[in-house]
C-alpha cells in the first residue's frame, strides 16, 4: 500500500506510527504542503488521489486502486485488517477511552492548527495565529491530561499503546513547537518518553520522513 | 444507561440517533448549555460528570458507573456492544468509507462551531461569528457532498444507514440555521429526506427532546 504523507503533518505522523506499530510495509509519497502553494492543490493529486487536498490518504492496491482519508478511519480500517498488535485495549470501556482520548486530539486540538484554519485566523480576522495556536493547544492537552489519568499505565490506557498514544506524540511535538509550557502535563510527558523509546514510534518522527528538509 | 445531553447539541444529537436506530433504551439527562452561563460549568457537573464540561456523555450503569464521552468513541462503543442493528457496513473498504466522512463532520465541521471557540472568534479576535460559521460548514460540507459521490446509494453509503449518515443531520440543520445555501449539496439533501424518513432518525431530532422550549 502507499501512503501520502508529508513529514511535519501531525496527522500524516498518526498513521506512520500505526502502520510501523504493526508492522506493515508501505510505499512512502511525500506531498509538499508548502512548496509552490502546496502539491495538495496540483491537479494530478486533486484529481487522482483526494479531492479535498489533504494527507494522509491511505492507497490500497487494486484495479482500480481504493483510497481513505482521514487519519482515525485509516487507523481503524488497519486495527481490522491488522488486528496484531492491537493499538485498541480488549476491554470494550477502555476501547471507547482509548477512542475517546483520539478524539480529543483529532478533534478538539488539530482542527485548529491546520493549515486553512490558519490561514482565515490570520488573513480573513487579522488575528495573532500563534496566540491561537497555543490556546487551542493548551486547552486540548489540559483535556487530555485529566481524561488520561483516570486510565494511565505506562502508556495512556494502560500498559501497552493506543491509539491514544498515536495521537498524542504529534500534539506534544507541536506544543514545543509553539512554545506551549508542558508543566501542567506531567501524565502526557511521562507517555510520550515510553512511547519514544519504542521502534515504531521513533521512526515515524517527521525529522526521520524521506522529504524531511536536510539537516532538519 | 444515560445520556447526558442538550437538544441543540449536534454531538449529543447523534449519539441520540445512534441509541434510537439500535432500540437502546436509555434515560436523558439535560444539561442546558446556556442557562446561567451554562450547567456543564457547574461543579457537580465538573466532578461528577465530564471534568471537560461537555456533552454528550453516556453513563454505563455499574458501581461506580463508568463513562464515555466524545461522540465518534460512544458510537464505536454502542456498534461493538449492540451490533445490529449496524452503523457500519459489513465490507472493509466502505466501512473505512463511512468513518472518514462521519470525520469529515466531527474534524471538519463541528469543532468551529461550538461554544468555546465561537466565544474566542467573538470576543478575542473580535470576528465575524456568523462569516466564520459559514465559511467552515460551507467547505466542510463541499468535502462530504465530493466524497459521498463515490459511495452513495440511499444513504451516504450504499443502501443502509451509516455513523457518516448519523454525522450529516445535524450537520445540514445547522446549515439551516446559519443560511448557508444548500444548492451545491444535492446527494446530502437527497440522503437527508431519506434518513429522516426513519423514525429513529427523526425521534432525536432537537425539537422533540424533552429540553427543547416550548413551541420551539
């Protein structure tokens, strides 16, 4: 399968995360979001590959090929094909925390962070885009950090990672990013550190990503 | 089980059509998220409740009781446990079809358009509320109407309801009631009049919650 990607896209990250986790090989198709306007808008990939100009679109092989967007549903779509190693606990409550904390990062913090988000805050309302970034931020981790202590192990549900913890690892990378103190975090901070040190999880990181910018 | 909900909420709408479509009996519980600067504020709220202040939250009997919140994790949580009747399709591809369009929705959509981030447009930016409103169900719902065309049949995909034909209602009354025009959306309104053709569908509609103002 191929996936279209873009190195610094946080939702791009999730699926590189959950197709490493499981061990599925794929074809990487770097999609420049910035150069030239963005290649998303190029004719070829509106027509061919999402007409809603967006990665990560998952390709699946096939005559003719098939194609998802939308990282949750890639990840879902791979938890059923790929069920091993799980990236959903066995419990059905601790399934629905584990979607639930997704949710929370897809969408109660990366809407507002992306990039025709920003684009209306800053040329349509004149608006500081980075103060917007950071509340949005901060008030989406503080979400997180007290849904997941009800259920943290070593990972955010418990002792093995989800796909709670998939969407986390962007989030806190684009907290650094925008200068977002993680004080209040100490739960998130402490998952992510077992998260980095698994395989999976560090080769995902855009800085690893064949269209990563050199010396990055 | 119970549904902490407020009538013109759209995520507590659709976890109402999802309970409904699969004859799951369960008690509503009103949360008014405007009265008196809103009772998800409250503190018993707060601590008992949903620490995020938000609806919908489906409360599991048990001691002590178990909750979930975020729609898209409570819809997942009720297909698993309640599987028929289904809200996703049986083949692999459509099912991850059916998740990227309910996402387009939850991502897409519905995050500009509640509470807390009307009030930052409002009252930090100093913005258009309504312009921004329009804007964002405008492009998100051109994404639906481009994606459904690839799987459409009665409902949003193939013959039978879906979460992504749960995730539309209330999106389209929204619309509605912010004036964007529905020209452009034929296989959206089209699927509309036929999901609220079942009665599931149209006993969550807001106006007939018991929370709804008279003769509203």
């Amino acid at each position: 399968m191929k996936l279209y990607s873009y190195w610094r896209s946080s939702a791009s990250w999730r699926v590189r995360i959950a197709l490493g986790y499981k061990g599925i090989p794929y074809e990487y198709r770097a999609v420049n979001l910035v150069r030239e306007g963005g290649e998303q808008y190029a004719p070829t990939y509106v027509a061919e590959v999402n007409p809603l100009s967006q990665v990560p679109v998952l390709e699946l092989e096939g005559s003719p090929p098939r194609r998802i967007a939308q990282s949750l549903a890639i990840i879902e779509y791979l938890e059923e094909r790929y069920p091993e190693p799980p990236l959903l606990p066995s419990d059905p409550w601790l399934r629905a925390r584990a979607r639930q904390l997704a949710e929370i990062a897809n969408a109660g913090i990366q809407p507002f962070q992306n990039t025709p988000t920003l684009g209306y805050v800053r040329n349509v309302l004149r608006g500081d885009e980075k103060a917007w970034l950071r509340h949005f931020l901060d008030r989406g981790l503080r979400a997180l950090e007290r849904t997941a202590r009800e259920t943290a192990g070593t990972f955010l549900v418990g002792g093995h990672p989800t796909v709670a913890d998939v969407c986390l690892i962007p989030q806190l990378w684009s907290a650094r990013r925008f200068e977002v103190p993680l004080d209040p975090f100490a739960t998130l901070v402490r998952v992510e550190a077992a998260c980095n040190a698994l395989p999976a999880f560090a080769a995902a990181h855009p800085d690893r990503q064949p269209d990563a910018p050199k010396g990055s």
